[in-house]
C-alpha cells in the first residue's frame, strides 16, 4: 500500500476520487438546504392557515370566512376513484409484461408506451383528456379529472409491478409448475403473493403522485365554489384551489393556499412514509 501511495497514477486517481466525493457531498447539501428552506417556508406558513374552519366551510368569497371542505371531498373523489380504475388495469398489465412479455413484440410496445407516459407532463395528459372528453361533453367534469389522474398512475403502477414480478426467484415458480400448478394459478398465487408488498407500494405511490396534480385539473375538473358531489359536474379540487388562491390579492386566500398546500405534502409525505415501512418486505431469517 506504502508503493502504492508513491504510484502518480494512483495518487492522481485518488486525488479524483476525493474531489469528486467532496463535489457531490456538497451538491447533496446545497439540495438538502434548498428543499428544506422550502419546507420549513411551508411550515411556517400552513400552520397559520390550519383551523377548523378549513374542513368544516367551503371556499370563500374574499374577505369571507372559509375553509377548503369542497376541494377536499372533491380532491378525495376524483384520486379514490382514479385509483379504483388504474389499480387493477396497472396490475394485470404488469402481470402480462412479467409473465408474457420476453419476447413478445405487443409487451415491446406496451413497456415503450410505459415510458414515454411515465416521462410525459402532465398536461399533455390533460390537454388529451380535455379534446377526448370535455370537448365532446360540453362541460368540465369530475369524471374527466378522474380519467386524466388515471392515465397519470397506470404507467406507475403497470411498471412497478413488472419490474416486482420479476425478483421472484425462478426456483420458486419451477417449485409450484412441479407441483402441477397451472400458469395462470403459479401468477396469480405465487408470484403476485411474494411480491404484494411491493406492488402495493407503487400503488401508493402512484396515489402520492396524483394526489398535487394542478395542470391536467385545469383542462378537465376545472373548479367549483361550492361544496358539489356530481362529478358529471365541475368539481373542486385541492391543487387548482391553490394554485389560484396563491395567486390572488387577497390575504384570506392566500392563507388557505398555504393550509391546503400543508396538508397535501403531509398527505403525499404520509403516503411515502406508509409505502416504506408498513409494506416494506423484510427477509425472513
């Protein structure tokens, strides 16, 4: 090791190696204080804003007392049911992808399309919903907020799936074929069962995803100032209420923007928190 230390070439590799772990040390710290500035602004500022009144009233007029009730149920019915749609879609998908997908040229193409929605933004997806749907109804609608939160957490939870599917070890499905167990049975009892855990973590993590989407709302939702629960209708929602409270003049709003932005983090940062622990896998010993 002494040689070695004489080595130039091993002292300039080395010298590398320590810039380039005190380059990155201080990104991550320069990330870190910039995100929790930010929290801590959040912090400051939700509190203020929370009370009662912001589950119990409906959005105000300016200078009226007011809460976020309507944007709260309506941000609750809109994500429930998106997520009553793409759980089961995203799963059997991923499940074809794991089970008939080697060399398949439609799995090709399907975990392709995958990609290119799980990079999408999302109000390309709103814009989508919005000539789909909107357009030829008439009327911004709960269903098509639903419908666009959907095509946002199906690429989540169909490659999530997939890619959980496949860390089941290849002894334990030739384990149960041995056994005579069909391949439908082997897929749907063996391996979806050894790796729920998992798949059940992308589920929450597609919901924590949707939960403070704003863009695609604004071209299918839109907004509602009072408390509905026809999503045949515009609905309320807790990110376009933000987003256009943040903006106005008003203190009032202003400070209900803050409550409502508090306590989507703390739903989103609840949902990461319970996908990590509560549904974390531990090897047996």
């Amino acid at each position: 090791m002494h040689a070695a230390a004489k080595n130039p070439v091993y002292r300039k590799r080395l010298l590398a190696h320590r810039v380039g772990i005190f380059l990155s040390v201080c990104a991550m710290g320069v990330g870190l204080a910039v995100l929790l500035w930010i929290l801590a602004t959040l912090v400051k500022e939700g509190f203020s804003g929370l009370s009662m009144t912001l589950f119990t009233m409906d959005t105000p007029a300016p200078g009226s007392p007011g809460g976020l009730r309507n944007a709260i149920v309506g941000s609750l019915m809109m994500v429930g049911l998106s997520t009553l749609v793409s759980t089961p879609i995203g799963i059997l998908a991923g499940i074809y992808l794991a089970e008939y997908g080697e060399n398949n040229k439609f799995a090709q193409v399907t975990r392709f399309v995958t990609d290119i929605m799980l990079s999408a933004p999302s109000i390309v997806i709103g814009v989508f919903v919005y000539a789909l749907y909107v357009s030829k109804v008439g009327n911004f609608a709960g269903y098509a907020g639903s419908i666009a939160l959907s095509l946002i957490s199906i690429p989540v939870v169909v490659r999530t799936t997939d890619n959980m599917l496949r860390l089941v070890p290849n002894s334990l499905l030739e384990a149960a074929y041995a056994l005579g167990a069909p391949h439908w049975k082997v897929a749907m009892t063996v391996r979806l069962r050894a790796v729920k855990a998992g798949v059940i973590t992308g589920v929450l993590l597609a919901v924590a995803r949707v939960s403070g989407e704003t863009a695609p709302l604004l071209f299918t939702a839109l907004n509602n100032q009072f408390f509905s629960t026809d999503m045949n209708a515009p609905m309320a929602n807790l990110p376009v209420v933000i987003y256009t409270y943040a903006m106005s003049p008003y203190d009032d709003w202003r400070s209900l923007a803050w409550g409502g932005a508090l306590l989507v983090t703390f739903t989103v940062l609840a949902l990461n928190i319970l996908s990590r622990t509560l549904f974390t896998q531990k090897t047996p010993r």
